[in-house]
C-alpha cells in the first residue's frame, strides 16, 4: 500500500475480528507502512449505543472513540506486518495522555489518525488522534499487543 489507498470495509473486516455494532472503523484512506494511518467512521443516529446516550442528546461516547482509535491501530499494525491475524488477537494494553475536546454527535465523519511511536516484540506503542471537520474530538497514547487467542 502507498501513502493513499482505499481500504474498504471488506479488507478491514479480514483483519479485525470485531463485527457490528463494534466494528469502528468503514475506510482507510491514507496508509505509510510502519508511520501512519487515516481512517473514518461515519457516525449515524442508527449505532446501538445512540439509543441510551443520551435520550434526547446523542453523544458518542468517549471510550468508543478511543477504541475506534485503537482499531484503526489494529489495521495499522497487521498492514505493516503484511499479514492477517490468523490464530491471532490485537489487544488494547494501555491508554496515556488521553484528552477529550468534543462530543462526536450522529452525522459527524470521525477521522481517525493513527501514528507509530515504537514496538518491541510483539508490543505496539501509537498516538492516536480522532478529527471531526478538521477540529480535534479526542487524543491520545495508546499501546496494543499481538497475542496468540490460546493464550488467553
């Protein structure tokens, strides 16, 4: 992959095992192996977690954000590493420096910045930055591990 590519929800869907309602990522739009990542979500009024948050005023919350985040960063790392996930699992491992700036609210495209900080062995450190129209919603550090599914 170059830096633009058009990764649809087909090719994702190979390597993630999350499916709906937690898949959070539709595209990946931008792509330098082992530095960076784009991806969206298109955030709709129809998401599962709209209807008890907040009745009345939907807000996307906060931990989804970083958990499409960390998604992205899953497609992020199997890209690098050329290869599916197999007997494999991407597990979130840690969250630092997150902030929140803004409520992602139905209709929004969540634009999610993935960017490679270092790795060793099978640990994967990243910032992650989520952009609604361009303004910053949330950020932060994050750091996942590629595990074996019988070790857990």
């Amino acid at each position: 992959m170059s830096n633009e590519c058009d990764l649809d929800i087909r090719k994702i869907m190979e390597m993630l095992p999350h499916r709906y309602p937690f898949l959070l990522v539709d595209r990946v739009l931008e792509f330098e192996p082992g530095i960076r990542l784009k991806a969206y979500k298109n955030v709709s009024i129809n998401e599962a977690f709209f209807q008890g948050h907040f009745p009345g005023l939907p807000v996307m919350p906060g931990v989804l954000i970083l958990e499409a985040l960390a998604q992205a960063g899953g497609v992020f790392v199997m890209s690098t590493l050329e290869e599916s996930l197999g007997d494999k699992v991407f597990l979130f491992t840690g969250l630092n420096k997150v902030k929140f700036r803004k409520p992602v609210v139905p209709g929004d495209k969540l634009v999610l910045n993935v960017s490679y900080e270092k790795h060793k062995m099978n640990i994967w450190r990243m910032k992650g930055v989520a952009e609604v129209d361009g303004t910053v919603v949330a950020q932060g550090e994050f750091s996942a591990a590629v595990a074996d599914k019988g070790d857990m």
